[in-house]
C-alpha cells in the first residue's frame, strides 16, 4: 500500500507492533483523530417499521467547493453494494438556507456543493428505503445507509460522533463503546422514540460497527473466564424466540473459548455477536471487527436438528475477526469505501475462514464431529460434480467474486460461483495434514495461526495487510517446503477433479453409496430442498419439482432436460420425490429408461433419461490403518468450566 495512505498509529499501538514492519501497519485504532472536529451522525430508526430510516447530520467545513461521498465497496461484501440507489431525500442546510447540490455524472455516489463563505457547519438530511433486515418488530442498521462524509480523505482519519433513535422501548446490540452517560444524550426520549449516544470513533469503524434493535432483545454474557468480554445480543420476532436455549448459550460460549485458544490473540475491545431471529427480516452472515451481523430463520436455533444448516454461521463470522478484519489481504484494504478492492486472495479471506469456522463449530459442540464430516463430504462432492473446473481456476472464482454472486442457479455448475469458499476450506485442510505429515504430526496449521493471526500480540481493532509472498514465508516459518508451489498448483492450476488430499491424509476417503447420511436428511429438510438426485441423474430440483439446474454432461444433460422445466410425471406417475426415488432404483436392474413428461414455459414435452447407476450420495469412508487426523483436527482444544 502507498506510504502515503497510512496514518501514525497511536504510541499504545506502536508499543503493541512493534515487531512488525512499517509497511505492514495499514490501520489505526477507533478514536485516533481525537482533537479534530467529529461529523455528528443521528440515525433515526424509529420509522422502522414502515421500512425507512432518515439520518440527521452535522459535518464541520470551510467555505468554498465540497464533495461529500456515500460508501460504495463495502467490506465484507468483496463487491459494490453501497445502497445509493436506496438513499433519497437529501436536502443540506447552512445558517438556515437551503444549498444547491448536484451529483456526479461519472460516480453516482458524489454529491458536490459549495459552502457559502462564513459556514462552518453544513446539515444533511437524507433517508433510506430499507427492506431488508427489517420486520415489525426489529431491525438491523448496517452504517453505510446512512453515512455521508468528505470524499478523498481516508476513512480513518474522519473522526464521527454516532447517535441512534429507536422506537420506545426497543433494545440495542452493539459494539460501539457506550451509550454515554444520560447528561450527553439530553432527554432519555424523544418525540417519537429513545436516543442512545455513543462514543466519537472514525468513520472506518462506524461502518464496521452495526447495530441491531428490536422490541423483544436479550444480550447473553458469555464465556465469563475469557477476556476480553463477549456477548450474544438476539432480537426476534417472537417474545419467546429470544430467550435461546441453554444448550446453545454453551456451545457459543465454547466456541469463544475454542477460538481464543486457536488464535491465540484477541484483536477487539469487547465482541458482540449480533443476531436476528425472523423469517421476515431475511438471512444474513456479514464479519465486523468487534461484532458480526448474523441473521437466521425464526426458529433456526431452536433445536440441535433445525441449527444444523446454520451451525458454522457464527463461528465463521466470528473467525472473520482475526482473519479478514485484523489481518486482510492488500488489495481488500483501500483507504476509502469508493476505490474497488481487488479480491484474488479470498481464498485466504474467505477459504481459510470456511475452513477454521467449520471447524471449531465442531469443537465448540454446535455441530458433532460426525456432521462435520458429512458435511464436508457433500461439500467436496459438490465441488467435484462442476464441469467448470475445466475453464475456470480457484482463483478466477476470487478475483471475479464480484460478478459471481448470482442467485439464478441455472447452469451454475458450469459458471461457478464463490467456489472460493469450498475450494479454499479443503486447501487449508490440506495445509493443516501436510504440516501435520512433514513435521511427524508434531505441528500444525495453529502453529502457523500463531505467526499469521497473532503478529503484534493482543491489540483493539486494526487492521494489517498482507500478501501471498507474506503467507508463504509464514508457512516455512512453521516448516520448511516449497508452499509457493503447493499454493499455486491449487488455486491457478486447472484441475477437473476437486482437491481431496486433506480429507485423504486426514484418515478418510470420498465415496459414493446409495443412502444419504443423516446430516444430509437433516441438512436438506431443514433447507425445504428437493430429492438429492444430482449425483445420479444430475438434476437440481426444488420442493416443488422445479429443475433448478442441470449437471453439464450427466445424463439428464444427455438426454435434454434443462433449467426452468418441472417434472410432471415420473414413469407414469404423478411426479414426487418418492416417485423419482422409485425410478432411479428400478433403472437400476432395467435396461429402460426413466420417462419423465416435463413442463417447460407453456409446453408439454416427454423426456428419456438413460440412466442406470442407482442412487448416489456422497460420504467420508474410513481409510483404516492411517491416522484419524480428521478427528484430532475437530476435537476441543478446551474444556468448559465445572459448572
């Protein structure tokens, strides 16, 4: 990163890094422009409800020409998802009088007015149309809806004073340090709702700071042994949705502890996991440095079964705080939210979070080891049935995230998506059995967690970049190898079958049988999934016997079928999950073919598939008389307390 884009670190930080490079200190703590004059921000809430926030704000200035900008690359989202397109009613005022303003022609984003001489405060008023994230009873404020600063200076180097109004009576999660003393907030309400004040920060950690409110809100203290402190904070839609298991509370408490023992450091003040319960508000998994935004379905956590298919959810997010927040690839540090990251390191950011969230969800109980494993193997399934491994590498699916996060899944298996997730979470599995095999299983991938994720010990929320040549020297620190060549052979290389050799030096192998482990019963129930015939027949279907996609060069491929059809009938039979699993055993000792009759857009068609291997689902044999390694990697590093 260009020197001049870094800003002096305050001396209890310098004293915290001392150990590291100059060039590797890229971020400086909350708060470090103190002296200079704060934007004054008040988000306005307490229209939640109807779907809409407005924000009141007061940023000191001088008079002559000024660009004011709203966030468009927003971390953690690896694309431009800043919501101008949402953001209406911007009016500014100065001494009274209302300023002309026109936006930018080139970036949508730019607003440029001119203060009249002897202004030294300009108010803005803007609103939001918020959709998401929002039901009748909470809401979830990510800071970039509202935010407006001065373009061109680097974000961290804007001191802000945040405000929030919420409706009467509603509670607050968040990281932001405070709310202040009453005397700060003036009156305990106001007109149409409760105003919390909360300490001056930078602009860089506002936005890395959300907050989530909501009628019915609990905050849980967890793993009171571990410091620094760490809550769950839950809104629901349901009064009793809220008050989370017991058993729940301990696995995440676990899952502090299982990570504080992983990682070895702590690069927060305090951690707040942010969570919404709701079948309304929508789903969501986004990292903050002090906090994560997590949202799941209303009843998502209510039973071991139904937490299944969100069981990684907060240890990935959570994870994100070392891996991603503290320490994050160059290219995804830029000193202001308008430049666009360059994303060819998620493998890293994101794959090695897969993998490390994965697993100490396994350890901290939030999944069994044997889930893990299942899941695991579906995961490597998926990503060995994809033909467009034959054109597009690991490392495309980083560098083109931005253009991958597509939600049709027609043909996705020939495009490839975020594959970066998957791929890289088996990469540092077989970075962690490698270590594990070169040095007689006497180190592992905590060793090189303890360089990477630790350099200049326990710190409040930084951020310090690095590159691919920093990770590979990191490795040979731990044991000496040629990783430039492991790395690259993995992620550049065109390789037509998924990498399994972690999950084969680590005692097990893929294989294919023809019942499905009861992790993928659960997994697919729980996610109202269609029959798992995409091993066999190739087809992706939905509930309702929609073909979502089709595998490129499977059968279903051969004989036709495409994304967008739905099965009517199955070999004369009204069409159904039951009747589909019925053909697909009959195929297999008769030489004819399933006859499907198939709605595509107003037509009626008949298709023949010639398909005749059974039911195939995807598992994790044991490979006898080789290490469990898989076992070891996913056992607790911690015990709980006594209770």
């Amino acid at each position: 990163m260009n020197s001049m884009l870094r800003k002096p670190i305050l001396p209890l930080a310098l004293l915290l890094l001392a150990s590291l490079t100059r060039a590797q200190r890229t971020g400086s703590p909350a708060g470090s422009s103190a002296g200079a004059e704060p934007i004054h921000i008040t988000a306005d809430l307490s229209d939640a409800p109807r779907k809409i926030y407005h924000a009141e704000i007061d940023l000191p200035v001088r008079s002559g020409p000024l660009t004011l900008t709203t966030p468009k690359w927003i971390p953690g989202n690896h694309r431009p998802t800043g919501p101008v397109a949402d953001i209406t009613g911007v009016i500014f005022t100065a001494n009274g009088q209302t300023l002309p303003w026109r936006r930018d022609e080139v970036d949508m984003y730019a607003f440029h007015l001119t203060i009249p001489a002897g202004v030294t405060t300009l108010h803005a008023h803007l609103d939001c149309i918020a959709t998401a994230r929002i039901s009748q009873k909470l809401a979830v404020l990510e800071w970039e809806k509202l935010l407006l600063y001065p373009a061109g200076l680097p974000v961290r180097d804007i001191p802000i004073q945040p405000a929030v109004i919420v409706p009467h009576r509603w509670g607050i999660g968040t990281a932001l340090s405070g709310p202040l003393p009453a005397a700060a907030n003036g009156p305990a309400g106001v007109a149409h709702g409760d105003l919390r004040t909360y300490s001056p920060t930078t602009v860089e950690q506002l936005e890395d700071s959300p907050i989530i409110t909501g009628q019915y809100f609990h905050e849980f203290a967890l793993a009171p042994d571990i410091f620094p402190a760490h809550f769950l904070d839950v809104v629901a839609d349901r009064p009793e949705d809220s008050n989370l298991r017991p058993e729940f509370l301990a696995e995440v408490s676990n899952l502090v502890r299982e990570a504080s023992a992983m990682y070895s450091s702590h690069h927060y003040n305090v951690y707040h996991f942010l969570l919404t319960l709701s079948d309304v508000a929508g789903g969501e998994g986004l990292e903050h440095g002090q906090s994560s935004d997590n949202g799941v379905g209303e009843r998502d956590y209510s039973s071991a079964d139904r937490q299944l298919p969100q069981a990684d959810l907060l240890a990935h997010e959570f994870t994100h705080s070392w891996n991603g927040k503290y320490r994050r690839p160059a290219g995804l540090y830029q000193p202001d939210f308008t430049l666009p990251e360059h994303t060819e390191l998620l493998w890293v950011y994101e794959g090695m979070t897969q993998y490390l969230g994965n697993v100490l969800a396994a350890r901290s109980g939030l999944k069994s080891q044997q889930q893990y494993r299942d899941l695991l193997a579906l995961s490597a399934a998926a990503l060995d049935a994809k033909p467009g491994r034959d054109w597009r590498n690991t490392e495309d699916t980083a560098i083109a995230a931005s253009v991958l996060r597509a939600s049709d899944p027609a043909w996705s298996n020939l495009r490839r998506g975020q594959d970066y997730y998957q791929e890289g979470e088996l990469l540092w599995l077989d970075v962690d059995t490698t270590i594990r095999k070169l040095t007689g299983n006497q180190k592992n991938l905590r060793d090189f967690l303890t360089i990477f994720l630790a350099k200049g010990g326990n710190t409040g929320p930084l951020i310090v970049t690095y590159d691919f040549k920093e990770l590979v020297a990191d490795l040979n620190q731990v044991v000496a190898s040629d990783w430039e060549k492991f790395l690259n052979d993995r992620i550049t290389a065109l390789t037509p079958h998924v990498n399994t050799e972690g999950i084969e030096q680590g005692g097990y192998r893929l294989v294919y049988t023809d019942e499905p482990t009861a992790s993928e019963r659960t997994y697919n129930t729980d996610l109202q999934r269609g029959p798992d015939v995409w091993y066999s027949l190739g087809l992706r279907l939905d509930i309702r016997d929609g073909i979502q996609d089709v595998r490129w060069g499977s059968p279903a491929d051969k004989a036709g079928l495409a994304p967008g059809q739905k099965l009517i009938a199955i070999n004369g039979v009204v069409a159904g999950a039951e009747a589909l699993h019925a053909a697909i055993v009959d195929a297999k000792s008769s030489p004819q073919p399933i006859h499907l009759i198939v709605q595509s857009d107003t037509f009626i068609t008949t298709v023949d598939v010639d398909y005749h291997g059974g039911e195939l689902y995807p598992h994790l044999q044991r490979i006898e008389g080789t290490p469990a390694w898989l076992d070891d990697i996913t056992a607790p590093l911690t015990q709980p307390p006594a209770p």
